[in-house]
C-alpha cells in the first residue's frame, strides 16, 4: 500500500465518519502516527514506552501496525539501534501533514454546529494593517470571541500555503495565481501638501504646475496607482516631478508632507485622517486617473480548499462591511466642504 494512500484513506474517515468503528480506526491512526514521529525523534523505543508510560510492546505493536498500513518498513531494527529506512524518512514529513490535516478536519467538522471557534493567521502591509485592520480585526473579535486572530504586518509578500496564511491582504495589480480573491476597496490616488507647505510656496491650480513644486517622490507605485499621473494631462504620462525627498516608504512620504517638504500622491487610505484633520489638503480631489478602470485596489486573497475557509470567509464579509461599498476613508473625505473656489464635490461610484 503506497504511503499516500494512508494519507487520503484517514482524511476520508475525518471528513466523512458517523459510525463510531470509524472514529476508533481514525483514533488507531493517530496514535499510531505520533508513536512513529516519537520513535524517529528518539531513535528508541524503550524511551517512547518510557514517556507514554506504556509496555514497549505497546509501541512495537503500533508501528507494526502503521508498517502493515503503509506496506513499507519504516524502521531498520536491532538490539543496538533503532534508525528510519529511506521510506521511513519519505514518509516522516508526510506523517506531520497527515496529523496536520487530521486535526483541521476534526476541527472544521466540530465547526459545523457550533460556534466559528480556532486560530485564524493574518497577514497585511504594515501602512495599512496598522491603520485599518488592526480596528477591524478588534470588532470582528467582539463579534466572534472563540476565534483567534494571528496578525502579521510586514511589507514582505507571504506565500500563503508555505506560511499557513488564512488570509491576506494584497495592494496593487493582484498577479495570476490559484488564490481566491475579494475586493475590498478601489485606490484613489491624492495630491496632498500640509498648509504649511502652502502658505510658503502657494497653492498649484492644476496638475501641470506639480512641476514647479518640490514634490515627495515614492519608490513603490504599485501602492500609490498611477503616480503623478493624471487624465487628458502630460498624455496620461507620468509627470517629471522632482523634489528633494524620495524614499521607498508611504510612512515616511506621508510624515514629509506632514512637515511640509513637499508634495505626496498617496492613496487615500493613507491620507484620509489627516486630510480630515486638516493637517493635509487635498489639492485636485476629483482629478482623474488616465486609466479609472483598471486603478489597483486592496483585496482580501485567501488559499481554496483550506479546512478553516469558513472563518477566513467569516473575516473577509466581516471586512466588507466595515470598509464599505465607498470606502469609509474616502466617504470622510467627500463629506468636507469644498474650499472657496473650488469646484462642487462631486459623487463617487462604489469601490
């Protein structure tokens, strides 16, 4: 019997079992699985009997019985040493999944009719994870108190299945792969100065005067959108701005606007608090980006097939509801008054 069908023929009890022989067969596995990883772990099985408190008889029997199931040795036996054959050592990794995936089972099958319950991994770019998952995060907890929540921000690109990762957050132009996707949020790229920097170097009228300003340059654009460029404006180019900062940090590019060195095109999540604060202005709020349609956005990516997809499902409808059909960040800002002599707001399709 080949090792793999170990693997499928246990999987198939966990996700299907009712008769209780079925749950004893299953129950025979797992013990028989961690009796093996002990022994390959202490190349002994007296100090396995020893620990489990058992006859060593017990433990020889449960190995030859895993032996019998997979239809290999696995262990080169004598009375000096205990060491794994080649398909013993081909099939140790395979044995932690089998457990792994036994226990996800056992435990979506106890999810069924109870309460969502368990640990759920996170994953987020840190601007945006510390700004607006972190809240979200903290209501979905409130709102489903058996599960737990591994939040991980970092700006390193995870891959999921390597890292665990139930769900994730992407900003950018999502690349093809076999991830389930959901949009949570378009960007809207904005044109933002403090008021100081303003009062000192005065207020551009159009996009084509950037040009003229000292405007805060960001290495990554692929979080920011189509940077410095603007519908029916430099022929939808980029503009050749240039100033006297550029850093590859949206952080960093939203503190020097803060300090009035220049000029930022951030997204509005980033920008959003402090454009209501009035610690930024937004300079053309209703400029429009050459390509509106295919602007990148954020969404939520988690891996198909995961036994815990009903909680990663349970945070992403949870995340959809606190950001909104327009997101909240940019309703905030649509809802100041226009200053004087500008141009009436005008509405926003949903993102």
């Amino acid at each position: 019997m080949d090792a793999l069908f170990c693997f499928a023929k246990y999987r198939t009890i966990t996700d299907n079992a009712k008769h209780p022989c079925e749950h004893r067969n299953l129950q025979v596995m797992i013990d028989a699985l961690n009796t093996f990883l002990a022994v390959a772990a202490s190349n002994s099985f007296s100090q396995v009997a020893k620990s489990q408190a058992v006859a060593v008889s017990s433990v020889t029997r449960k190995i030859d019985w895993l032996e019998a199931e997979v239809g290999a040795r696995l262990f080169h036996r004598s009375s000096r040493r205990v060491m794994l054959t080649d398909a013993g050592e081909q099939f140790l990794p395979r044995a932690r999944n089998i457990l792994a995936e036994i226990a996800q089972a056992k435990d979506a099958l106890a999810s069924i009719d109870a309460d969502p319950r368990g640990l759920m991994t996170v994953t987020s770019p840190t601007i945006f994870g510390r700004r607006h998952l972190a809240p979200a995060v903290a209501s979905f907890l409130e709102r489903y108190p058996m599960i737990e929540v591994d939040l991980h921000v970092s700006d390193t690109l995870v891959d999921l299945a390597e890292q665990r990762v139930d769900v994730a957050i992407r900003i950018g132009v999502l690349a093809d792969s076999d991830l389930i996707a959901t949009r949570l949020a378009t960007l809207r790229p904005l044109v933002c100065a403090s008021p100081a920097y303003i009062a000192r170097h005065g207020r551009p009228a159009t996009p084509e005067e950037l040009v003229n300003h000292d405007c805060i340059t960001v290495a990554t654009p692929a979080l920011a959108g189509p940077a410095w460029r603007f519908a029916g404006i430099h022929r939808g180019a980029a503009l050749p701005v240039r100033g006297k900062l550029r850093t590859d940090d949206k952080d960093c590019a939203l503190q020097a606007a803060l300090a009035g060195i220049g000029i930022a095109h951030l997204p509005s999540f980033v920008v959003s608090e402090d454009i209501v604060a009035g610690r930024l202005l937004a300079l053309f709020p209703h400029a429009q980006s050459p390509e509106p349609k295919s602007l990148p956005a954020i969404h939520a990516v988690r891996m198909p097939g995961r036994s815990y997809e009903a909680k990663a499902r349970l945070f992403i409808a949870h995340l959809r509801e606190v950001i909104g059909a327009t997101p909240y960040w940019d309703v905030a800002i649509d809802r100041l008054p226009a200053p004087a002599g500008a141009p009436a707001r005008r509405s926003r399709a949903p993102a």
